[in-house]
C-alpha cells in the first residue's frame, strides 16, 4: 500500500485537481463523493508523491477526508488517503 516513488522535477500544488481529472470528476467538489473512493486508491498509486509539494498532500487529506490532519511526509499522506478510500468506499 504505497504510492510511486518521489519524482525529481518540479513540485506542484495542483493534487486535487489533478486527482479530480484522472478520477473524471467534472468538478473538484466532486472528490467528497464515495463514488469515487473505490478508483482512489488505484488513482493514488500511480502519482508521483514527490511531484506534489507536502502542503498540497496535507490539504488533499483535509478536503478528501474532511479531517484537520497534518503529515510530516508526502507518502505518509498519500498512504493515509489510500487507506481512508479503502475503509469509506
């Protein structure tokens, strides 16, 4: 249960919106849905962690998940949401 290896160009901070558009959602708000938490994990697994900044993570997991948590680690995150996507869906 862990996403891809940390990428060495350019850090974004467009997660959520890169995680709306490979999910298909036409809307970010979208990502609240459960529909969506089955192909999440899948979705999550082929990011590159290190191409997102760590603020992008942490605000992923706070609008994804709904829940004020802070991570000192992009992968810890992006295993978290896997999780949290595993256990809603």
């Amino acid at each position: 249960m862990s996403c891809s290896s940390p990428c060495p160009d350019a850090v974004s901070d467009r997660l959520l919106d890169d995680l709306a558009a490979q999910l298909g959602c036409y809307a970010l708000s979208e990502l609240h849905q459960r529909q969506w938490y089955r192909r999440l994990p899948q979705v999550l697994e082929g990011i590159e962690v290190g191409a997102y900044s760590l603020r992008a993570w942490n605000d992923a997991v706070s609008y994804i998940a709904d829940r004020r948590l802070t991570f000192d680690a992009p992968q810890d995150a992006c295993d978290f949401l896997i999780s949290f996507a595993e256990k809603e869906r």
